[in-house]
C-alpha cells in the first residue's frame, strides 16, 4: 500500500399510479416562462406562468467533484454546492474562524435574524474528523428568480471543513424536508419541545466524508471524493415526542398534522415552494457537465418546476422514491390517512446492476428482505456499493484494479426496465501523473442497507459519474399525502452511442499531448441562458473541446465570461492499490 500525496494550483474561476399518469399529461401541457440554461448568454426576463413558477440555473463544476449554483442570501450572492442526498441550506458567515479563507462571498450578518438555535455538523470518520457550526437563522434567499423571504438556514461561524477551497460558500441540501436538520431545530421550538439550544440527530451529524479523507483513489491533480454532508439516519422519536408544557399532553400523532403544515413556513427552500404550490410542478432537473477526461457532456443545469424545453417527460423513465414506514424508521402517518408511507431521501428501487454486459449478483452482505435500491446523490462524487460486489468488479478489472484506459467498461443500472449505463469516460480515474496507460474506476464501498429504523435500506449510492450521463428529474410530489402524488425520480439517458470510441480518442489526444487528462473548472453562473444546441431528446449539450500543444484548454463556444483555467501543477506521486 502506497501514500499518494497530490498538491494542487489552481486558478479557480471565480416518475406507476394514475396519478403519474395525471403529472405527465400535466407536464406535456406546458406554458411560456419555462427558462433553461446555458450554451450562449442570451438577456431573459424571469415571467411568472399562470400555473405556478418556473426557473433555471446554471451550474458551476469544480473539476466534476462539487457543482454548485448562485443563491442570493441576505445581501450578498454566492455559490453553495448542490447536494440532492442532504436537505439542508448552510453557508459560512463573515463571523467565521478558523478555516475561512475563501473567493466565494461569506454571508454578512447584518440581516440575519438568529432563533436562538445552533446547528452543528460533524464530518469525517475514525480517522478524520471536521465540523461546521453556527446560528440558525432566516433571511429572504433567492434562486433563478424564484425568492422566498424568511428562510430558514445556518449561518456557520466555526469551521475546519474545505468546502471554500472548492469555490463554494456552503452547502443546499435538495432532500425532503423530514430529513432537514435545521427544519427538526425549528418546529421542535415552535411546539415548545426544545430548549434554547438542542440539536437533533444526536450530537452528531455524521458525515458523508471529509473532503481530504482518503478512500482508496485519488484523481492525479485532486482527491476524487469530496462528500461534504451526508447526516446520519434522522431520529423522528424526540420530533414527535409531546411538548414540555403545562397542557396536558398530546400523543404523538396529534402532532403530525402540525408537522407537515409546517413545511411551507419552516422547510427547506425548495421543500417551501412545493408546500406552497409556488412552482408549476413539484419539481426539479438536474444535469451535470464534464470537465475532466472529455470535455464537454451535458450542460450543467438546475430547472425549477418543470423539465427543460424540448425534453418530453414521456421520454423519461420513472421510478418511485422509496417510502419508510415508521418499523423502518419513518414519520408517522396522520390519522385522516393512516396507511400514508413518506420518503426519507431520494432513494429509488433498482431492477440489476450489470458490468460490462452481465449482472451482478446481489450482495451477500445485504438482508435478502431487503430490496434492491439506490440513492441519487449529486453531492457524491463517486459511485458507491457494496463492499462484497465492488471488490468483485475491482478483482476484474485488473491488478489492484488497474486497468487500461483506452478499454472502456460499462457499469449500468437498471431501472423500471431501461438500463442506465455510465459513460465509460466517467467510469475512469488517471493513475498516475504524465501518463492515461492505466486508470482505475471511480468506484467505492458504503455501508450494507439494515431493518428496524437504524439506517437507510439503499444498497448502492448513485453519484456524479452516474448523474453526468442523464438527465434526472426530482419530483417531490404532495409532501403531506404522497399516495396522492407519489415522489418519483425521472430519468434520460445522455450517453451516445460513440461513448467507447470517444474514450479512445481522448486517451489518445491526452497521450500525444503531456500524457494527462484535461481537468477544468467553471464557476457557478449568474443569469439566464439559451441552449446553443441539445440532443435529440432535447437535452442541452456542452460545447466540444480541443486541447492545444502546451495542455492548455480552449472551447468550441465558450460561455460568455466563463473562464476555462489551465491548472499549474506540481505532484509527487506514489499509487494506493488494493
């Protein structure tokens, strides 16, 4: 087992039911307002439809670890990484100490109106360890034109974590509001069930992983993983306890009609504006750019309230999120609907799992009882499985899992009976520096699903090399009675049919030219954009690069004032193989 040490210098610029049925006949009647995002800037007024709200955002893409978006908060507009596997919005202050030194605007106090409550977030795991701590707060917060006054949210004066080395001031959890730590804090307190200052969870909001944790791989120019909050599995109990007060006590399902009104005036923002009925749908897309290895993919996008322009929602495939009963976990159903199931996350069943044409057998480290599922997390930036299964296909691959570059391997998914396969040019990871003869694949070990509310049920985590190769489509649905509109996830596949030999020939380009990958990154984007060309299902598509003699970058069609920067670097490099 070797050390990898990697130093980096950078220039960073700054849908089953009838009611599914219901949604997509809904969805195909669309109005104008919808706006999309990016090839070419274009000057866009944000319009209100008749039928709800509608937004977009570009993305920013920190060498395809952390994406990330522009939110204004308070006074200041800054970029926070988008995370669909967390479900609360936390920025650090200008009262912060210690690891504060950033590019990325802090959020200045001055209107920041404190509850009384502080957050503490944990990251890291036995052998790491870095925090993120401060004020709950609200302020008006806004996103792609859609604002929303009073937010609630953290604003971290404490913290060791490295999430400002990315670019990014913070963090916006896009999970269901039942999950938000900071959504616990506040109701709790408005029920009187709390003292000033009490933090759910635990104590401890566990990690997803440090951003310096090393796990096995690291890119040649920066560690691959940079997970920044993945809580732990939430405790409902003390949410649902009866209130410390005079009155006589109420069970505690008397409390869950309270609870889930309250999402429209405590949760998370997103989470607000579907309690609200704000948007057009209840809704978000997603696509991820690639800035690494091939330059170019799907343009880096977040639509709100509906699917971008010219995508067909009867093009995607559907898949609902699974839902937790309380014996697993789960939030009590209301007694007007007792048979209601809610989601915890965005974790969606799985049909198989299939490496390079053949399936996968199931994990023998997962309760048989258990079925088979997935979480789809952008704010991961690996693909996650169990242990048993990713040591069989890094067994395949190769000696310590090292493989050529040039051979490309299809990891697919399948799901509602279409398979997803990552593109083999996100399947892989440079070995060594000044070299793409070996690679390896940006595949990790998670923990095994278990029963009886102890943790999620999802066997494989579903990260950005997965997300970079389709469109996704969250759908919240009714968050108080999901039987009526259940969450789904939707997806589209963007992978072409020459993905194989288009490895090749980056492998190529990058071999005749310094022997590394190209590796870029693009700050989050203010404004509205115009697709300069997309799919044939519709989907916006990134421009083309070519790489010159020195290593350096230039696009086809640059993003109007998007820097693509050329990183300096300097590396000493030995290799981890298992």
């Amino acid at each position: 087992m070797g050390l990898m040490i990697v130093t980096v210098f950078c220039l960073p610029a700054g849908v089953l039911s009838s009611s599914v049925q219901v949604l997509k006949r809904q969805a195909e009647r669309r109005t104008d307002g919808g706006m999309y995002i990016p090839l070419l800037r274009t000057p866009t007024t944000k319009k209100r439809r008749r039928d709800g709200q509608t937004g977009s955002i570009g993305l920013g893409d920190f060498q395809d670890v952390t994406y990330s978006v522009l939110m204004k908060i308070g006074g200041i507009e800054t970029p926070v990484v988008v995370d669909t596997g967390s479900s609360d919005l936390w920025v650090v202050s200008d009262a912060c100490t210690g690891n504060c030194s950033a590019s990325a605007p802090l959020y200045p106090q001055a209107t920041f109106q404190s509850t009384g409550l502080d957050v503490q977030l944990l990251y890291g795991d036995s052998s790491t360890g870095t925090y993120a701590y401060g004020p709950i707060g609200k302020d008006t917060i806004g996103l792609a034109g859609l604002t929303l006054p009073d937010q609630y949210f953290a604003a971290i004066n404490s913290t060791n974590t490295s999430v400002l080395e990315t670019g990014s001031a913070g963090i916006f959890g896009l999970g269901f509001p039942v999950y938000s730590v900071i959504w616990q804090q506040v109701f709790q307190k408005s029920e009187g069930s709390t003292g000033s200052k009490r933090f759910l969870h635990g104590q401890s909001i566990a990690p997803r992983y440090s951003l310096w944790q090393s796990i096995r791989n690291f890119s040649v120019r920066w560690p691959t993983e940079k997970n920044f909050l993945r809580t732990t599995f939430p405790s409902l109990s003390s949410l649902l306890a009866p209130p410390k007060s005079s009155h006589s006590p109420r069970q505690s399902v008397s409390v869950i009609p309270e609870l889930l009104a309250s999402y429209s005036s405590l949760g998370p923002f997103l989470s607000r504006l579907v309690a609200q009925d704000s948007l057009a749908a209840p809704m978000f897309t997603v696509t991820l750019q690639r800035d690494s290895v091939d330059v170019g993919g799907n343009i880096g996008m977040l639509a709100i309230g509906e699917l971008p322009e010219g995508v067909n929602n009867a093009s995607l495939t559907w898949a609902q999120v699974r839902g937790y009963p309380p014996s697993a976990g789960g939030l009590t159903p209301p007694a007007d609907s007792p048979d209601e199931v809610y989601p915890l996350t965005w974790e969606i069943p799985l049909d198989d799992v299939y490496f390079d044409g053949n399936k996968l057998p199931r994990s023998t480290l997962s309760p048989s009882d258990i079925s088979l599922t997935a979480l789809v997390d952008t704010g991961s930036s690996l693909i996650r499985g169990p242990s048993d299964i990713i040591q069989s296909i890094t067994n395949s691959l190769g000696s310590g899992g090292s493989f050529p570059c040039a051979d490309p391997h299809s990891l697919a998914f399948q799901i509602g009976g279409t398979m997803f396969p990552i593109d083999p040019r996100d399947f892989v990871t440079q070995a060594f520096q000044d070299s793409v003869d070996q690679c390896t694949a940006n595949l990790v070990s998670t923990d095994p699903p278990q029963w009886g509310g102890g943790g999620f049920l999802y066997s494989w985590s579903l990260g950005d090399p997965f997300l970079k190769s389709v469109l996704t489509a969250f759908h919240y649905g009714n968050l108080s009675y999901p039987s009526h509109d259940p969450p789904r996830i939707g997806f589209l596949s963007t992978v072409p049919t020459t993905a194989a030999s288009d490895l090749q020939s980056a492998v190529a380009a990058a071999s005749a030219d310094g022997g590394n990958f190209p590796l870029t990154s693009n700050p989050a984007p203010s404004g509205t954009f115009s697709a300069a060309r997309t799919n044939s299902n519709g989907v916006p598509k990134a421009s083309t690069t070519t790489r010159k003699s020195n290593g350096s970058l230039r696009t086809g069609h640059l993003l109007d004032r998007w820097v693509v920067v050329a990183l300096s670097i300097g590396v000493v490099l030995s290799r981890e193989l298992w």
